[in-house]
C-alpha cells in the first residue's frame, strides 16, 4: 500500500460510539472508515444490529459490516463504575456518538453539560426518532415510524395500494449521514475556537428532507403528492418497461435532449416533434402515451440489446440489478464497491465498499467488525492504563465485559 493510501482524513480523531441498531452505528462507520479511531460500547449481549440480517456459524453478517474499523468494548453505563470510565475515556476523545430515546443520557448521568465538564472542546452527536426538543421527543423512534411521519412513506409504492417499503433501513442510513456530515462541521468549529457543541439529528428531520419539491408545492399550490409507482412525478418518460425476455429497464429521459436521443434510438425521431411530446410538460400530460409506445418498443428487444442500444445513443438506462447482478458487474469490481476482507471466523467476507472516492486521502477498510468487547481489555488498559487485576476486578463485578465473558452471557442485558 503506497503512502497515499496510508494516509486518511480523520487519523487523529477518536471517536467514542455509546449507540444501538443502525443510525449512530453507520455514522461511527462512516467516520472510521476514513481513519478515526471509532471505540464502540455495547452490551453484554451485544448491540441490537447482531441480531438484524442473516447469520452465518452465528457471526452476524450485517455487523460484520457496520462495525467494521471500530474496537469493540463493553461496559454498563448504568452503573456509577461505568459512568466513571465514559469519564475518562471522553477526556481523550473528540466525538461522542449516542443515539438512545432522550432522557436516556440524562438517566445514566452522560448528559453534555456533564461531559462537556470533562472535555471542553467535545463534539457531542444525539440520534433520535424526534430530536431533543418538541413534544414528541420522548416517543421511541425508528426510522420506519419517522418515515411515516415525514410522509415519505405517504409517496412511495404503486397508487393503487398501501404505502409501501424499501427493503433497507433506508431513513436511519440517512440519518447517520446527516449526523457525520455535521460531526465534520463541528469539528472544523472546534478547530478554529476550541469550542464542542451538540449535534441533534432526528429521524424524522432526515427522512422529511427528502420531501423538499413538496413542501413548496403544498404551500403554494396546495398539492398533496401521493404515490406514482415506478414512474416520478411530471417528468417523462422515467419509468420501468418490460422486454421482450420479461425483464426489466429503466429508462429516464425527461429533458427534451435525452428524449430526442431516445426517440432516434427507437427508430423514430419525428415523435421528439409530436405536438404531444414537445417538451416536458406536455410529455407528462401525456405519459401514458408515451409508455405505451416505449413499452411496444422495449417488449419486442431483449434485455441486452436495449442496453446496448441505449448505451450507444447516451439516453439514460439501466436493469433493475439484483445482489447477484451486482456481484458479476464489472464497473462495482473496478471501484472497489465490493471489498473482500477476512474474517476472523467466517475467513473470506465481501463488504460494500468506501464511499466517497478521494484522490488524496482515501477511505479504507482495516478490519470487518469483531466480536462484542473483543477490545475491552485492550482499550481500558491502553487509554486508561488499568491494570490487569483492576480489569479483572470490573469483570468479576459485572461494569465491564470481554470476549470470554459474553460468551457466558444469558439473557437480554440490553442498554434500553
């Protein structure tokens, strides 16, 4: 590895992760894999995430990603002798991450301004379903409830039935983006003054942002949006089409040079000049005109004669991939989206790759994420200098766990 690629962005930022599931653990992962120092408390049992997804000789394949770069540590943070410690590790660190229900820090005694005491100059990041003020901010939140709410949920799915779902946790991703995204802010702040701050990222927020073309359009014109399937609202043609071997392409040429090149791909380019189909206001009005006759088109040529034909004319198009589709593309090889890494026990493991690409300072991935309080022992005698009989001591009490403990455990001892 040349010295480029050793070098990252955030190799002098430690970050500490008091998080569950998956909005405060992405946002942890996205700051380590570009360099930080991410050390993660959970649970005797572990952090909710181990239980989501599918398992493999019981290793969780989904925190083998989304803990990935991070030493794992376990501690009670309910317990006075586990306070203590947060303590002293939030003195050497830059970020504290928690995304419980608010009054949760305020019951274990890890409010800011009692950190803040610590360590001046810490960024602290809140995750929750409504955010730390308001008067749902006590209601328990995920991110499925928060897009609901956001009404999100409201436009997604065929008009013709319930709302519908993205198979993915599509609103806490967002979240925990938000919240690095502001996580590097405030420390660009902190840079400059000294200063730490309090981050208050909610759910609900982050999924209602991506509602933006339809607030104005409400308050404005009074229009409540509402499901349109696989096609996007006044714009056209962007829909899914069947050919002829019953796949399916989605074809997105809305602006009217997109849509003369479509046209002459398809062997027509006079329908670019149908009073109908001039410009993008017209092609809406007549949409489904227009996917009947792109729909005649696409369903006599198969799959990849489509996108061969597309690709050459430059109108935007592409399958409706699958996982294995994914595994076979070429383009995902060649930029590093699926990451091969070796597991302590499964050995050969992909995980999806870094995102953004930086010339400069490029992301990596170190290690695919560990057992729980792997780094227990490790970490509290490295920060803390504990001594082996101190460490065992907490063991044996119960404020903190290793490997060989959690391995014993019984029962749910969840942070809730």
């Amino acid at each position: 590895m040349n010295e480029i690629q050793q070098s990252q962005n955030l190799q002098d930022i430690r970050v500490l992760e008091l998080t569950t599931t998956i909005a405060g653990p992405f946002c942890g992962r996205l700051l380590g894999d570009f360099g930080a120092d991410v050390i993660k408390i959970e649970p005797a049992r572990g952090d909710d995430i181990r239980f989501y997804g599918k398992r493999k000789d019981d290793v969780s394949l989904y925190a083998s990603s989304l803990l990935r770069n991070k030493r794992l540590i376990s501690l009670d943070p309910r317990r006075p002798e586990g306070q203590s410690l947060i303590y002293a590790l939030i003195k050497q660190a830059d970020v504290f991450i928690e995304n419980f229900r608010p009054g949760t820090m305020e019951k274990w005694n890890l409010t800011y301004d009692i950190l803040h005491k610590h360590n001046p100059s810490l960024v602290m990041v809140r995750i929750s379903g409504f955010g730390q003020t308001g008067p749902y901010r006590h209601r328990p939140g995920y991110g499925i409830i928060s897009e609901a709410m956001s009404g999100l949920r409201h436009i997604t799915g065929e008009p013709d039935r319930p709302p519908s779902r993205l198979n993915t946790s599509l609103t806490d991703y967002i979240t925990g983006l938000y919240a690095a995204f502001a996580t590097m802010m405030a420390l660009r702040h902190r840079d400059q003054t000294g200063e730490g701050q309090v981050i208050d990222a909610a759910l609900s927020e982050a999924a209602f942002s991506f509602m933006e073309p339809h607030v104005p359009a409400y308050d404005q014109l009074k229009h409540n949006a509402t499901r349109t399937g696989s096609a996007l609202e006044n714009a056209a043609p962007n829909n899914l089409y069947v050919t002829q071997d019953n796949q399916y392409i989605l074809i997105a040429a809305p602006a009217d040079a997109g849509f003369r090149r479509l046209m002459a791909a398809m062997g027509n380019p006079k329908l670019a000049q149908d009073p109908r189909f001039i410009d993008m206001e017209s092609r809406w009005r007549n949409v489904k005109a227009l996917d009947a006759i792109i729909s005649a088109w696409t369903g006599q040529r198969k799959l990849a004669e489509l996108e061969a034909v597309l690709d050459e004319a430059a109108v935007p198009a592409s399958p409706v991939y699958t996982m294995a589709d994914i595994f076979r593309d070429p383009h995902f090889a060649e930029r590093e989206m699926l990451l091969v890494q070796q597991h302590a026990k499964l050995g050969r493991i992909t995980l999806p790759g870094i995102v953004p690409k930086m010339s400069k300072t490029p992301g990596r991935v170190r290690w695919p994420g560990r057992d729980t309080g792997q780094d227990t022992r490790s970490v509290l005698h490295e920060l803390l200098e504990l001594s082996a009989d101190q460490l065992n001591r907490l063991e044996s009490d119960g404020v903190i766990y290793s490997c060989e403990q959690t391995k014993k455990a019984g029962g749910n001892d969840g942070m809730e």
